[in-house]
C-alpha cells in the first residue's frame, strides 16, 4: 500500500472574505450590487468598506485568503461561481468543505501590493444558470496603502 | 399570513472574543428592505414592521420574527446541520484504519494517526452549544497539533432576547424547536404587537465559544455578550408579496395551464 500523504495542518486561521447575499432580493430586483453585502476579518488591520460590495480587504504578501458565502434566506440558494482576480497576485482554487457540495475559493498572496487591485466575484443564484457578477468590484490593499 | 421576518446577526468571533464586546463586531440583517428596514448589514439595523390592517382594510395577523446567529470568518450554516458530527466520525473511521494497518511500533506512522484523528475539546457546563467536541478549522478539517490557532469557531447561541420591546410587550420571544435543515434545530422567534406604532429597542444575548487549554485539555469556555438592534412598527398596511393586496385567493389562472 502506498504511503498516504500527512495531513498538512495550517499554523493560522485564513483571512476569511465572506460574502452576505440576499438571494431572493436580488433575483426579484435582478440588482445584486444593492443586495450583496462583503465582509473579512481583517478590520482590526485596517480593511474598510464592510457590508458594501466594494470592501478593501487590507493583505500581506503570504496570507491565505479563503472566500465563501452566506445566504440571507437559507432556503435559496447561492454558491461563489468564481473570482476573477490578477493572477499575479493570487490563483484562487476552488474547494468544498469536505463531505458537502458548499464552495469556498481559497488563494495565497503572492506578493506585497503597492496599489490596490480590483478583482470581480460572480455567484450562483437560485436555479438561475447564468451565474451573476456584481457591477461594483472589491479591492486588495497592500500593507501601506494610503486610504483617501 | 404575512411573510415572516428573517433576522441575521452576523458576528465577528475572533474580534469579540479579543475585545470582549459586540460593539463593532456584530452585523444585523432582515429580508424587509423592500418594505422599508434601514441600516442593513450595518450594527444600526432597524426592522421594519408594517401594521395591523391587510390593504382590503380586514385585520392583519400578527407579525412574526426569526432570529438566526451566524459566525464570520467560519465554516458556513449552510454545511448540513449534523456536519460537525459527520467529519469526527468520518476522520475516526480514517484514523482506525490507520492503526488497523499500522506496522508495529512505527511512531511517524502513529503521529501521522494522531494529526489525522485531531483534538477533542471538553465541553464547559455552562456551554450552551456545540453537537459535538472534536474541533475543525475553518475549512471543515480537523484541527490538529494548532488546534488553539485554526479551530472554527461555533456558531454564535442566541440565550435570551430582553430590553423595552419586551418590557413593553411589543414582541414576545422564546426559543423553538424545529426540524430546520441548517440551524441545529433551534431558533428564536417572536410575534409582534403591530397594533402600536414606534421604535422599540431590544437586546440580544449571544453567547459566544472560546477554546482554551487547561490541564493539558481542550475547553470550550462560553462567553456572554450583549448587542442591541431595533424595530420600528409602522401603520402601513401589511400586503400579500403575491398580489400586491390583501389577504385572499392567489390569481389562478381560469384553467390548468398546459404542460
């Protein structure tokens, strides 16, 4: 039998970007931006723009970013399609938390960002096929970024 | 009946627990921006809630709320209510045979077992929560020798519901069992007096799970905090979301439609 690989254990909780969807808004209005809602865990260091679409998630060369998605009404579904993102700066993988079909995206930060870089989630919403993407775009900012 | 109110309070645990408050760490929404809620996704909710005539001008029933608590940052409600479960027997299973397969006395292979069956934390007595004690990290595996840095934190526990909207009998909550898909089969709910128009304040009491080492063992020590959210009855008239009126028949069409 072949030797099984050893679970890698990670020495820190990601940097977690949640994204709060109102499905049923947002179908009924056809408008996501006015019903879509981001968050991380980052604020103590600096991210702003919570509960908009538009959050600035303060990052550092080497943090693992982890992705996913809370509906408002957990009888809808919506489910991260992807993210669209300079892939220079970070390659999102596509996960399920094991023994489920619940998707989260998960990256590595692969450098210090002088600027802030614009990236586009989509998502799947009720049994719409044509998955949906925001009109506004959340942002990367680098450890020294000014804030206006 | 009028569509029901869904309440989420989004909390962020690791914040909380490190500054020992809710204030800045707790994000209110409801499904009634439509109807007029303000401050949604923000600490400042106030839900809106319309009164106690149908549009036809017949008497409304009362109104009723939800409460969900949801953690930031966290393995998601929407993974299956017995999640927590299902992973310590799936990795147990795993681990078992491990050691079924194990050549004797090979202590990497026995510390490999030991990373892959994880930690076991103890449960407090006072802990309100938690179906079961083998600790997972934030993407559904278990925690291992880090257990103390990665581990997922629980679902926030909604404990109590107080303040003037109680006091003042506008809403009465309490805690109900269901067979809820993804909220461990209790929620709080409430019905509301839509019969007095204003602003009504409440507190929610959240109790939040913190892991600990104590005597070489892992403990899920409860903490207990407070945060406020508001409700602002209004003598607009309740409306069926279908027909735009009140109560009564849907609009069906004169004849089945064809399939």
């Amino acid at each position: 039998m072949p030797p099984r690989p050893k679970p890698t254990q990670p020495a820190a909780r990601p940097l977690t970007i949640t994204a709060v969807v109102d499905p049923v808004a947002a179908l009924a209005s056809g408008n996501l931006d006015e019903n879509l809602y981001l968050y991380d865990t980052n604020r103590t260091v600096g991210s702003t723009g919570f509960g908009t679409p538009e959050l600035r998630t303060r990052v550092r060369k080497g943090d693992v970013l982890l992705w996913n998605v809370i509906p408002l009404e957990c009888e809808t579904f919506v489910a991260l399609a992807d993210i669209d993102i300079d892939r220079r700066v970070a390659d999102p993988v596509r996960k399920v938390y094991p023994g489920t079909d619940i998707v989260f995206f998960t990256a590595t930060v692969k450098r210090d960002l002088t600027g802030p870089i614009g990236y586009r989630l989509s998502f799947l919403l009720g049994g719409v096929a044509e998955p949906f993407t925001p009109e506004a775009s959340p942002l990367l900012v680098g450890p020294d970024t000014k804030e206006s | 009946m009028a569509q029901q109110h869904g309440i989420i309070v989004l909390v962020d645990v690791n914040n909380a627990l490190k500054e020992r408050s809710l204030d800045g760490n707790a994000y209110w929404f409801d499904n009634m921006k439509f109807l007029g809620s303000t401050g949604e996704g923000t600490e400042k909710l106030t839900t809106i809630v319309p009164g106690a005539y149908f549009l036809d001008g017949s008497q409304a029933t009362e109104q009723v709320l939800n409460w969900l608590p949801a953690a930031l940052g966290s393995v998601p409600p929407t993974v299956p209510r017995n999640y927590l479960a299902e992973q310590a027997r799936h990795t147990d299973q795993e681990a078992l045979q491990g050691i079924a397969e194990l050549a004797p006395a090979d202590e990497a292979e026995l510390g490999r077992i030991r990373e892959q069956a994880g930690r076991r934390a103890r449960r407090s007595h006072s802990s309100r929560s938690l179906v079961t004690s083998k600790v997972l990290d934030a993407t559904g595996q278990v925690a291992g020798a880090n257990a103390a840095d990665t581990y997922n934190y629980p679902t926030p526990v909604i404990t109590d519901i107080t303040g003037p909207a109680v006091t003042e009998k506008i809403i009465y909550p309490a805690q109900y069992g269901s067979p809820d898909m993804t909220y461990d089969g209790w929620y709080w709910a409430a019905t509301v007096d839509t019969s007095r128009p204003g602003v009504y304040a409440y507190t929610m009491h959240i109790q939040l799970h913190e892991l600990v080492s104590r005597d070489d063992e892992l403990v899920w020590e409860p903490v207990d905090l407070t945060c406020e959210s508001y409700l602002k009855v209004i003598t607009d008239p309740k409306r069926n979301a279908f027909t735009g009126a009140g109560l009564g028949v849907l609009p069906l069409p004169a004849f089945p439609p064809i399939s």
